[in-house]
C-alpha cells in the first residue's frame, strides 16, 4: 500500500525495490491504475501549457468531445455541385 504514495515521486525500479517485488512487470501488474494517472498529469500540463499559447493568440479552436464524429485528415472531401449548372455546349 506504501508503494501507491511513493509511485508519484520516484521512479519505478526504485519503487519495485522498496516493494521488494522480484520484477518491474510485477509491480506494474499491481499498480497499473496507478502508472495510468501518472500519465494524465503531464498530459493535462501539455495541454494547459497548449491552450495557455493558443489563447493568448486570440484564436479559438473547437475540441471534439466523445460524441463528435471525427473526419481523418487524409479523408477524401466532396465536391460541393453548385445550384446553378453550366449549360450544356452544342
């Protein structure tokens, strides 16, 4: 139980010794939860840092949530046909 308050502070061979697990995959099996919440807070900095630089450009962006749907950048784009067609050449 000791090891979840020292995952955040040191690395995690140095954890896997205090645990005196026989391997890193043991303690990584046991605390896997714990290694995925170590990876959200950079990310969270990452993006706070991110949307901290946008901001102060003035530029607004939208965030797709969940439920968007997403178009991959490489997706072929429709051509939009006009109202009003060219008449036909005799």
């Amino acid at each position: 139980m000791t090891v979840t308050y020292i995952l955040p502070a040191v690395n995690f061979k140095e954890a896997s010794e205090f645990a005196r697990h026989s391997n890193i995959q043991t303690t990584a099996k046991a605390y896997s939860e714990i290694l995925s919440s170590r990876r959200e807070i950079p990310t969270m900095l990452l993006n706070n840092i991110v949307d901290g630089a946008i901001q102060s450009q003035g530029i607004k962006i939208n965030i797709p949530t969940k439920n968007d749907k997403i178009i991959p950048i490489n997706a072929p784009v429709a051509e939009k046909k006009s109202q009003k067609q060219a008449p036909k050449a005799k």
